[in-house]
C-alpha cells in the first residue's frame, strides 16, 4: 500500500507499507506542521488477480 499526502502542487507518496498475514498494518509518517490531506492507495501491482486498484478517502490531519 502506498500512503500519499496531497498537495496544491500534486500527489507524493510519504510510504509503501506491507500489510501482514490478516491484511493489517502499523505504521508512523512525518507530517509537516498544519493541515494535511491523506490517502491510501493499493496499486493493482500489490492485488491478488482479478481485483483493481483501490484508492481510500481523502482524510484531513491537523498537526
């Protein structure tokens, strides 16, 4: 999976995270003072065959 941060200026990816055995994952991002907005995306690369890419909501973090 790949957590972005969305930006005026386009999408960076913060991290690739691996789920583990029952499809969880943990995991820490830095995160710049003031608002940010998140997502998570699982590209068809990671999927089992036959599903397509998945995208999460765009979720607002203040910091």
């Amino acid at each position: 999976m790949l957590v972005q941060r969305l930006s005026s200026s386009g999408v960076v990816t913060l991290k690739r995270v691996t789920l583990d055995a029952n499809s969880a994952a943990t995991f820490r991002v830095r995160l710049q003072h003031g608002r940010s907005r998140l997502r998570v995306v699982m590209p068809t690369s990671q999927t089992a065959p036959g599903y397509i890419t998945g995208t999460s909501n765009v979720v607002t973090v203040l910091h």
